[in-house]
C-alpha cells in the first residue's frame, strides 16, 4: 500500500480509538516534513482538535504513539504543537521503490471503455501559407495536453479543423492561374505549403500596387483619403476577380473546385511534413468546407425552434443579452456564414462521429470572447457537453529579435526554427566534444532528438496562459531548466546501467536509504500528482518543471554519492534500482510533453 495512504488510514483508526470519532479521509491532511525539522511526512493535526478536546501538542503526541504502535512505515515521531514529525521506517521506503519499480507507468491511470471520452482541437492552420512560431506553440500544446489526458485515465482524440475556404484561399488561387505558369511543388522543387504561401503573397503584392494607383486616382477626383483607401481595396480588380471565383467555388463549379483540391493537397502535403517533424498528429482531421454548411444547417433549425431571431435584412443572429452580452452574428444577410456558424458545424459533425463526454479547444487567448459566446450557443442548442467546453487559452510567443530566418522576415516559419534548432544542438554538441564516438547517422539522430527536445520544453515549461519569449540560444543550453539539461542527465542514467554487471535483484533488502535516497523516492513517487495535476488544470509546464526538480536532484544526488563505487553491495543495488527509476521517470515525464529522450549524447 501506498505509505501516504496507509498513514492515513492509521491516523483515521487512531482518532476513533482515542476520541471516539469516525474522520472522513478527506480531512487527513499529509504533507512533506520541512526542512529542519526531524521527519519525512508531518500530519497536521489541528483538523483533529474538535474531537480530542486538548491542546495540538498533547493530540499529536497521542495520535504519534499510536501511530507507531500500529503503522509499520511510522518508525519515530516528534510532535512540534499542532504538527506530527513522523520518520518513515526503511523498509517502508525499499517497499515504495518496488512499487515505482514494477509499474512501468508509475503515476499514470489507464484507460477502460467506461472511462470519458475528450476531444482535443489544436493546429487549426488556413491553407494559404506555411505553419508558424504560433502553431508550433498551438501543436505542442494540444499534443502534450492529449498525453497528459491520456496518463490521467481518459480516452481522448486528437482532432484538427482546416481553414481550407474563404476569400483568402481564393487569392492563392488566382495568383497561380495569373502568374504560376503550371508550376508545382515538383516542378519547383518545394513544399507544397511554401509554395500556395508565395502566391499568396504575390497577389498581396500586386493588389496593394492596384490599390495605391486607384487611391491616388479617386483623391485626384476629389475624394478623402479614408473613403478613396476603403474604396480602392473594394474596386481593385484583382480583388473582384477573386470575389468572383469565390462566387463560383460556392457554387460549384467543377473547374474552380477541382483547382481548389490540387492546391490545397499541395498544402496538405506540406503541413504532414512539417507535423512528423514536430512529433505530432492527429485522430480526425475536419475542414472548414465540409462543417460550413452543416453549421448554417444547425442554425436555421435553431431559428425555426425561436432559439435565434431574423432581422429584415435576412441575417439571423443570437441574443445573448440574457447571457451578459450582445447580439452576436450568425448569418449575414446575403446567406454566407461567419466563423461561429463554422464552429458549430464542426461540434455538430464531430458530436455524430463521436460520444464526447467534454472538448478541448486549444486556441489563443485573441479567442476568448468567442469560445464564451460559442459554449452559450452549443448549450442552447442542446449539446451536452457545450456549457462545459474547455477554451485552452494560450498567449502569443516570440522570439527576442521577432525573428529568425524566414520568407518574410516578420513570420517564423515553423520549418526554418526546426532546421535551426537541430542545427543548432549539432553544433553545440560538437562544441562541446560529445559527439566524437558517434556514426555521422547518430550524430545527426541525436542532433534531432535535443534540438527538438529544447524547443518544445522551453515552449511548454512556460504557463501556457502566459506570452512567452522563445530564446534558441537559451534553450540549447545543457545547464539549467533545458531539455537538453534533462535528456542528458537520462543518457547519463543509461550509461551508468550499461557500465554496471550487475542485475538489479533484491539484494538491497534491509538497506536503509540515506536523506538524500530518500528524498528520490518520494519525489518519484509525487509524479502521480503532478501528473493529476497536470491533467486538472490543463498544465502541461506542471509535468515540464516536476521533471527539471526530479533531474535536479538526481543530478545532486550523484554529486554527493557514489553509485557504481558504493561501498557495499546492498548499497550499490539499491542505487542502481533507483537510478533506474529516475530514468524511466524522466523518460515517462518527457514523453507526456512530446519530447524524446537519447540512449547516448
């Protein structure tokens, strides 16, 4: 049993033998002993006072001698007025490692087909440019919240919505009919969202040339410079002509659909490299031109049901002043739909394909006034699980210089900051002498590995609600709260067990751990709460910062002692069962975040 729990068990039994008095296990409260004070676990014995009728230090010295009369893994106490000091036996200790030790997922709950089933919704890119700096935070987020789901018992799916219509895709478009020449990414020899990403700024290009001419032309007549800018950006012909051939894909037309379907699987293409870089994937993928309709579908039958209301003009929309807020669009008037009617096509198609208990949108925090008015009107119209939706809202990230090596200089291409981050290991590696026994292959691997293990820890350490500034340099870094700082200290453990012979057995039996072993264990015995936590709040750095603390302290813990050295051989066992433990930890830690972990470095 659990040392925690069996204490409080204890404790339970010793009130009613000495009070009378039957206590809810919810009132036990357990903590870590402080620093300088005797002891391993301190119970806090004020809840207890109503029941003893005496002073905090008399109860703790009555409930500690029961407690070691009758709990094995209570070898001392030391009653410090309301507080119980209580020194957990040795066997207790070896006892708890064994358990950590054959669990290969220790503080992880699985799976059952009872258990609630959650959707995910991270990535959500448009099909008119290259994933960027925001999506790789968005992807690495929704990737770890999944695994950390996933570790607290849930079923979960992982689900992405494609922007792949609207105004926008259609200027890629009609820049590649103008100015492509035929091009493919074959031909050009580039990936397929790089290159829709080119045309789509090729039109801007042009457009923004068409409105300065017209604006000077309309000012020339006589216009202000406000009304001859908004009507230059509405007359420009480049803009009708896509105006036009958005018309056309509405109403589908087979030669502006079947362009729309190469281009955007030139896109598609483009965007699976890019994520089997990064590590992440998905269960479903929805796009944007299949939900759209379902999604006005849904909201005219609200409107027959009187959930919304229809102005003169045609548009419908929702009152929400009952809700604290205001009318809010759904419909415009000539019959095209907004974003919430899209969202709620999507949670209508999603709802059919799958029994969802509760949803997860992870999206940045520039939404949050939307998912507020999208979780009201999924609950009028009858989801279950739509006043509970969960917005994970993240904040935007950055790079210190605002960017790095990119096609526009201003947007970080996700695809240059994974380049520039292996790179950047491979170099730093080899700086420091690491790499020389290693194949070119396994330089390159591990290259990998740590580049990409530094940028999603440093992404994910930071509270996600928080903006973050991403530092390449920092985060390669092999010292302090890094990934690579981590994944070398689990190479390190690895190495240590190769270059031992012995087979880890139960010769420690009787081997009494050491404060600082000690200290180990119960830190890899609280992973089973970071990892509750982690899955509570919605906390992916919760997972990043418990695995720093545990690879801080193993690391200090092998500066003070000896493992391979140990001076007896119940000594060295025990090191080595746990060394081996800290290992799989870490590794079962990193994995929730997404991050790989290197054999050797």
């Amino acid at each position: 049993m659990n040392i925690e729990k069996g204490i409080s068990l204890s404790a339970i039994a010793a009130v009613k033998e000495l009070y009378g008095q039957d206590v809810p296990e919810k009132i036990v409260q357990l903590q870590k002993t402080k620093p300088g004070f005797e002891g391993n676990l301190t119970l806090v014995v004020f809840p207890f006072l109503k029941m003893s009728h005496k002073k905090p230090q008399d109860t703790a010295q009555e409930i500690g001698e029961k407690l070691v009369s009758n709990c094995k893994a209570v070898a001392a106490f030391d009653a410090v007025g309301g507080f119980l000091n209580l020194v957990i036996a040795p066997k207790a200790w070896l006892g708890l490692l064994d358990d950590i030790d054959r669990d290969p997922r220790y503080g992880e709950k699985a799976a059952t087909k009872e258990s609630p089933l959650v959707m995910v919704e991270y990535s959500s890119p448009n099909t008119n440019k290259p994933l960027h700096l925001g999506h790789v935070r968005n992807n690495l987020l929704g990737w770890s919240l999944a695994k950390i789901l996933e570790a607290n018992g849930n079923r979960v799916v992982k689900t992405n919505i494609v922007n792949d219509r609207g105004i926008h895709i259609m200027r890629s478009m009609l820049a590649w009919i103008k100015w492509g020449n035929g091009c493919t990414p074959e031909s050009t020899v580039k990936k397929g969202d790089y290159l829709i990403g080119d045309f789509y700024m090729l039109f801007d290009k042009h457009y923004k040339e068409e409105c300065t001419e017209l604006e000077k032309k309309y000012i020339a007549e006589g216009m202000n410079e406000d009304d001859a800018k908004k009507k230059a950006e509405q007359e420009a012909p480049l803009i009708k002509e896509a105006h036009h051939m958005l018309v056309k894909w509405e109403a589908g037309d087979k030669e502006i659909r079947d362009l729309w379907a190469k281009m955007n699987a030139w896109v598609y293409a483009g965007f699976d490299e890019t994520y089997r870089a990064l590590g992440v994937s998905f269960d479903k993928i929805y796009y944007e031109s299949n939900t759209y309709l379902e999604g006005k579908r849904k909201v005219m039958e609200g409107l027959r049901k009187g959930l919304f209301y229809q102005k003169e003009d045609g548009s419908i929309w929702a009152d929400l002043t009952k809700d604290g807020l205001d009318q809010k669009l759904l419909i415009r008037s000539d019959g095209t739909t907004v974003y919430m009617t899209q969202d709620i096509g999507t949670a209508e198609m999603r709802f059919n394909d799958y029994p969802i208990d509760k949803i997860i949108y992870v999206v940045g925090n520039e939404q949050n006034c939307h998912f507020q008015v999208l979780s009201i009107l999924l609950d009028r119209l009858g989801f279950k699980w739509g006043k509970d939706l969960v917005h994970f809202s993240y904040g935007m990230v950055e790079l210190p210089n605002g960017k790095m090596k990119s096609r526009e200089g201003t947007v970080v291409d996700a695809d240059d900051l994974i380049d520039t981050m292996i790179s950047d290991a491979r170099k730093t590696s080899e700086e420091h002498g690491q790499s020389k026994e290693f194949s070119e292959a396994e330089k390159q691997e591990i290259a990998r590995i740590v580049g990409l293990g530094a940028l999603k820890y440093f992404i994910l350490k930071v509270d996600a609600r928080k903006n973050m500034l991403f530092n390449p340099a920092e985060s390669i870094d092999f010292n302090g709260n890094t990934g690579p700082f981590i994944q070398y200290t689990y190479a390190r453990i690895q190495s240590i067990l190769r270059k031992s012979q012995d087979n880890v057995t139960d010769s420690a039996t009787g081997y009494a751990p050491n404060i600082k072993e000690v200290e180990l264990i119960q830190k890899l015995d609280a992973f089973k709460m970071a990892v509750a936590d982690a899955g509570q709040n919605y906390n992916p750095a919760g997972i990043a910062n418990y695995t720093y603390e545990l690879t801080k302290l193993f690391n200090q813990f092998c500066h003070d002692y000896s493992i391979l050295s140990a001076d007896t051989d119940a000594e060295k066992s025990f090191r080595l069962k746990l060394a081996r433990n800290v290992g799989k930890t870490i590794k079962n830690a990193m994995e929730l975040l997404g991050i790989e972990v290197p054999e050797r470095m």
